[in-house]
C-alpha cells in the first residue's frame, strides 16, 4: 500500500509522522490499530478498554514520534506503548 506522498515504509511514515504529518500518522493507525485491538481482547480487555488503551498508544507515538528512532518498526514502538498502558490500565 502506498500513501498520499509515495512513502509506504515503516521508516518512511515514522519520519513523517515526526515532522506532523497526519496522513502518516492516519495511514500508521489504519496498519496496526486492528491487530493491536485484537491483542488487547485477547490479553482480557473489554471493548470499552482496549479502546481506551489503543488511544493512549497512539497518542503516546504522535507526541513521542520525534525522539523514536525510525528504524525501529512502528509495530514494536506501539507494542511497546501498549504494554505500558495495558500495564497501566
């Protein structure tokens, strides 16, 4: 899948979203947000929960996203993320 602006990288998005790019981000969140909701359902949070959590994860990559390193996946940025909200929660 290619985006708006050609970049269809893991790398690629992470930098764009790092400089404010909200199609990055939107195109990160449609990527991984159904597998990572999946996950919380079946590590036993409800629906209402997974949700909460799976906002707080991509709230935490959007401001964090200039101090990642792009060359980590984003999948393991946001699974990290997610672990410490799960733990959180």
């Amino acid at each position: 899948m290619t985006s708006l602006h050609g970049a269809d990288t893991e790398a690629e998005l992470l930098e764009r979203v790092a400089a404010g790019d909200t199609a990055a981000f939107a195109e990160i969140y449609d990527r991984h947000s159904p597998t990572l909701y999946r996950l919380l359902l079946s590590h036993g949070s409800d629906g209402n929960d997974a949700e909460r959590i799976l906002q707080k994860t991509f709230l935490g990559l959007w401001f964090l996203a200039p101090r990642l390193r792009s060359s980590i996946p984003a999948r393991e940025h946001l699974e990290h993320l997610l672990e410490q909200h799960h733990a959180g929660a």
